[in-house]
C-alpha cells in the first residue's frame, strides 16, 4: 500500500472518529490540503464515502471509497473506481 493509499485510510478513521475536523486534519501528500471527500452513492443508495486526491499520476484521479452499506459490488479504487464489478459465477 502506498503512501498516498495510507494517508487515505488514515483520513477516513478521522473522519469516522471527529467527523469534518478529523479529516481536514490529514493532509493529501500530493494537494495543497485535505482529500477531497464526497458521499458515494452506488445505484441510488448511499454506500459510503470517497476520498478523493490531487494526485494523477496514472492518468486517472486517485480515488478510494469507503463502503458503510452493503450492496452489489463495486470497484473501491483504481481506474473504475465507483464503478459496477462484472458478474462472475461460481463453478
């Protein structure tokens, strides 16, 4: 796990813990200041919440979502990031 990676998780246990003082606390190593934070809502419910950096070195926005809710599965970071995982089956 990166650097980058690490610094999400630790913004969201600030967030869980201290709510919005908690997570402007931890600073993105890539920003000026804070992850951006929204709440993540996957096929109209409220999942969790997405930590967001400035940092695109992949071409892609670094993005990590926390899942509060369960639900049909979705990617939690990457390039699909929010997006529908593909079925699988079992054999």
């Amino acid at each position: 796990m990166g650097l980058m990676n690490l610094a999400m998780v630790r913004a969201a246990v600030e967030y869980k813990l201290h709510g919005e003082a908690g997570l402007q606390s931890v600073t993105d190593p890539w920003g000026q200041g804070p992850f951006e934070f929204k709440r993540f809502v996957f096929q109209g419910v409220d999942r969790g919440f997405e930590l967001k950096s400035a940092c695109r070195r992949n071409g892609w926005p670094e993005v990590l979502i926390f899942v509060e809710k369960e639900g049909p599965p979705f990617s939690v970071n990457g390039k699909n990031a929010g997006r529908a995982k593909p079925a699988t089956y079992p054999k």
